[in-house]
C-alpha cells in the first residue's frame, strides 16, 4: 500500500485509520511489524478466522482493534518461543475455542489472548453527538489544530453548524499563539519543581462551553459541554 499522508491524526481519528494512511515515520514503525504477524497469523488460520481477525483490526472501535492486534502479538510470540501453533482449535467435551493451541513435542499449553479497554468513541451510538463532532471537525486555524474532544451531558437534537461552530473559532482566534507556548512552558516547569511530570507538548486544554441559549441548546442539566484541547502547529503565526 502506497501511503503519503504525513499530517497530523484526525479529531477523534481511530487508531487504526490514521496508522493505515500515515506516512511519517513513527507509524511505519508500527505498520510494518504488523503486516508480518498478520502473514504469519495467515498461516495457521482458517480463512473465516482470518477474516474475523481482519475486520477487528480495522475497527475503528478501539477496544476491537487493540484486541486484535493483542492476539497477533501473543501469536507472534508462540512462535518465537518456538512452538507450533493452531488457532481457535477444537477441543474434545466443550464447545469452547481458545484463541491459540500451542505445543512442543509431548507437551503443550491453551492460550486465551484478552485485554481490557476502554471504547475509543464516546459518541458511537449518539447521532446528535457524531453530527457535532463532524461539524467541529470544520474549524480552521493557522496556529492551532484541534486534537481532542470531550464531552458531558447530552444533547436531544441536531445543533446548526454556525451556532456550534462560531464560539470556538472565536476562541481559537482569539489566542496568541506565542503566549500559549510561554504559559504551557511555565506550567510544565512547575510540574517538573514539583516533582511533577513534564509534557514535551506545546498543547493546552481549553473549557469552551457555547454560551447556552433557547434556541441552541436543552436546559443547563441537559447541555452537552465541550473541551477542545489545541496545540500550536509548529513554524505558523
């Protein structure tokens, strides 16, 4: 796969989509070990398995993905230990199908490969909420990109795209990109006297509520509240 993307992840972009369009270096890291534990992985399953495996690898739901690439690496390490491995296999008296049988000569283990995770998507079963995170998606800004959205509450209907959009522009606009850098600058060194951990990030967290109006949003314990973390994009004013 020819991949020339060398941008920055997407807002709320899953893991898998940005790592199988991404060009820079960090992601081929990962890419290329990756699409060798899956030919691997080809070997010793069944063409169903395979696809089963496949189709959760690619899922932009994190936890789905994150299970998946989990169960080609505990693959990948049977095999390095020197095993032989067979996947999802048939044991007699139970209906139930491990992920992995592994054996070396007379002797041999049964491997289940879980993890546990959170869902990457807070919204994927709240259509209101996808709609506003797409519109989001729109904001434009010559010093700052917008990585990360969060939210609390709910919201009972479709919000217009200027309504949603306008009061963080508005904010993105508004703040010196120089002064951003000196503040987070600042609060990283008072981690770090502290004791604290430190962030190499020039990013800062920013509560950006829409002032609540009649016609934009339900009443306040309803109101879907919105945290736009932005970072400076390097070189710009």
């Amino acid at each position: 796969m020819d991949r020339t993307f060398t941008g920055l992840v997407g807002v709320n972009e899953s893991h898998f989509s940005f790592l199988n369009r991404s060009a820079i270096d960090r992601a081929v890291v990962a890419q290329e070990p990756c699409e060798r534990w899956y030919d691997d992985y080809s070997k010793d399953a069944e063409k169903a398995e395979l696809k089963r495996l496949r189709s959760s690898f690619r899922s932009s739901i994190y936890r789905q993905h994150y299970s998946a690439w989990f169960e080609l690496l505990v693959h990948q390490i049977l095999l390095r230990l020197g095993l032989s491995v067979s996947t999802h296999p048939n044991l007699h008296g139970t209906d139930k199908h491990p992920d992995f049988a592994a054996t070396s000569g007379d002797s041999g283990i049964l491997v289940e490969a879980t993890v546990v995770a959170p869902d990457n998507d807070p919204f994927a079963l709240a259509p209101f909420e996808q709609d506003a995170q797409r519109k989001l998606a729109q904001l434009k800004s010559k010093n700052f990109f917008v990585w990360n959205l969060e939210a609390r509450g709910t919201l009972h209907r479709f919000l217009p795209t200027s309504q949603l959009i306008r009061p963080f522009q508005e904010l993105l606009d508004k703040h010196d990109p120089d002064d951003v850098t000196r503040q987070t600058a600042r609060r990283r060194s008072r981690r770090t006297a502290s004791g604290g951990t430190s962030s190499l990030s020039t990013c800062r967290s920013l509560n950006c509520p829409p002032k609540p109006s009649n016609s934009m949003v339900p009443p306040p314990r309803r109101t879907r509240e919105a945290h736009v973390a932005v970072g400076r994009r390097p070189g710009r004013r």
